[in-house]
C-alpha cells in the first residue's frame, strides 16, 4: 500500500510544474451564458411485458395520452400496463439554444417498470424552473442495462435497465433570454475564487482592448462593452481566447483518510521540524493445557490457562523534515516509512505544530 501512496505522491510531483498560460475561457463563463435544467414526465410504451402493471397514475398518465387521440376508456376499467411505464424526464438547454435544434434526453422510471428496454417516449413537454415549456421529447430509448428474471425468483441484472437516454431526442420550442446583448455591461465569473487570477484577467483585456475592464471581486471581472448582440458577441470571442497566466494554487493537501489517498500541491512548504514515527505491537498467546486426575482420586478433568504477553515496540529515528519542495517532501515521507494511516497522523501533527504551512483537508 505504501508503495500506491509513494506512487501516487511521485505522480503529483510531476503534475505540480510552474502554472501555464491559459486561455480566458478555461478560468470561468460569461454571467447569463449557462445550462438550464427541464424536466417532464410521460409515458413510454412497447415494453415487453416488464412495465408498472397496475400502478394508479401510471394508469391515469395512459388514459390522458388515449384522450388525446380522442380514445376514452370506460370508467373502472384498468388497462393493466404491463407494456408502458410512467417516466421522469431530465434535460439540459444549453445557452444560445434555439427553436428547431434537438438536445438529449435521459429516461428514468418512476414505479415499478423492471426495465424500459425496447421502450418508445410518447410525446411529453419539458419545463423549465419557471414552469414554461421549453422543449417536447419523444422518441426510443437506448438502454445500456439488461435484467433477467427466472421462475423460481433467480434474478439477473446488468448495469441498471430502468434508465435510458434518447439521443436528440427533444426539439427546442423556445429561446431563453441569456440577456447578454441589453445588459449594461459584461460580467465573466471565475471557475475559482481567485483575487490574483482576477487582476490578471482584467488587465489582460485591458492591453488587447484598451481600459475596459475592472477586477470586481475574487470571482467577478465587470467588462464595459456597446449594446448590441453582435458586438457583444465579437468582443466576447476575443476576450474568451486571450491567455493567462493563472495564479498559483492556494497550498492544501487532501487526505482520504478511508482509501488511504494523499494529494499535495506544488505551492505546500514544510518548515524545518523532526519527526520520530513509531509503532507499539502487543502480542497476547493464549496456550490452555488439559490437566487430567490421578486414578482413583476422584478428581476432575480441568483446564490450565497458559497465557503469554509480549510488547513490542519498534523504534525508529527522528527525520528532519525541511522541505521547501514538494520532491522534498516526498523523500521524507519515504525515508518514514510511513503507512497512508500513519501519515494523516504526521501531517496533523506537522500542522498543529505550526510546520505545515498548508491546509488541511480530510476527506
């Protein structure tokens, strides 16, 4: 296991090179410019036999399909849909989506359908958070998962078949205002918060397009622009590809205490300190003997407790962590020998010892 953790380390190490150039578009996303979530509920039909069978609303939900096709089922009669489900539907609108333009769907069963394999959406509306509809779904379902049931109750189930996806399967009915062409001004907020990253965000735009913009906050760089989509739009392009020089990452190391996972930064320092790591080891032997009476004495067979303690304690000296790299720290690590158990340990103690200049996160 120590070997996965040093391995791990190693790793990191390497990935912890000084920060590159990148682009505007990779730190964050214009305000307004983002998903929306839709959801709907329907039908799908065509199953083989693996639907909700007698659930009451996926019965009502059938009928009301039927009504619309001008089919009205007489009154107390239940259809017994053992061929149809009732479904959730979730979908994302992406920014700039227009009417006619088809996204994906995911298809998820509501009751008790055992598998919407083979299934077919009826046409169902998808709503947004305001309750609109935005989009109308409908088609087959392509479902990764596969469950077998046997007479004697023997089941069989790969991956998860009450789940599906429907590619391209919803039309776009309606545009969401992303608001960006009538705003008084363009705001780009940061992926991470970030006051250095900011400042250097904004004065990146300054130099390719004059004083323009303003850090406003750790996350928010205010961008004054004209009105008009267009414009807006040229503009936006230009500011999404300029490069950057990131600010170096706050120092933190991630500990998982349950898979024994360490994650170290390249911007983490360790003050000069010593540390000694060992273990104490008690053996308890327990060697119970059978004692058996003289003949004749009426005596009983009875049991002796022989019982054997041993203490070890392994010794282990003191190593001087002075690391100012993070390769430095990888090497004190080794040379502890630690286990991952036992280097949570270090690592809090290096902290509450005013060494580890980092924080600290226990997962």
């Amino acid at each position: 296991m120590f070997k996965h953790l040093a391995t791990v380390l190693a790793a990191f190490m390497i990935l912890a090179a000084p920060a590159q150039a990148a682009r505007v578009k990779d730190l964050g996303t214009f305000q307004g410019l983002r998903t929306n979530q839709l959801t709907g509920y329907g039908i799908v039909v065509g199953l083989a036999g693996t639907g909700d069978d007698s659930l009451d609303y996926a019965t009502l939900a059938m009928k009301g399909v039927a009504s619309r096709f001008g089919l009205t089922l007489p009154p107390g009669i239940n259809p017994a849909l053992k061929n149809a489900a009732a479904v959730m539907i979730t979908a994302e609108l992406p920014a700039f989506a227009k009417p006619g333009q088809t996204i994906d769907v995911t298809v998820s069963a509501l009751g008790k359908a055992k598998s919407l394999r083979g299934g077919t959406l009826v046409m169902a509306p998808l709503r947004g958070a305001d309750g609109e509809i935005y989009a109308m779904a409908q088609g087959s379902l392509a479902v990764g998962g596969l469950g077998v049931d046997a007479a004697d109750g023997s089941k069989v189930s790969v991956n998860i078949p009450s789940a599906g996806r429907i590619p391209s399967g919803a039309t776009v009915e309606r545009a969401v205002d992303a608001g960006f062409a009538t705003s008084p001004e363009l705001r780009f907020n940061l992926a991470q918060a970030d006051l250095t990253t900011a400042q250097r965000v904004a004065d990146a735009i300054n130099r390719d397009l004059g004083q323009i913009a303003s850090a406003a906050d750790a996350v928010t760089i205010s961008i004054q622009a004209p009105p008009g989509a267009e414009s807006r739009a040229t503009l936006m392009s230009r500011i999404e590809n300029l490069l950057v020089d990131p600010a170096e990452a706050a120092a933190r190391v991630v500990v998982n205490a349950r898979t024994g996972t360490v994650v170290i930064n390249g911007a983490v320092r360790i003050s000069p300190a010593a540390v000694s790591h060992g273990k104490l080891t008690v053996s308890v032997d327990e060697n119970p003997m059978v004692v058996q009476p003289e003949p004749f004495s009426r005596g009983r067979t009875a049991i002796e407790e022989d019982s054997n303690i041993e203490v070890i304690e392994q010794t282990a000296p003191m190593y001087a962590f002075a690391g100012a790299s993070l390769s430095d720290i990888v090497k004190a690590v080794n040379a502890l020998g630690a286990a991952p158990s036992d280097l949570v340990a270090i690592l809090e103690a290096l902290k509450q010892a005013g060494a580890l200049k980092a924080e600290l996160v226990i997962l």
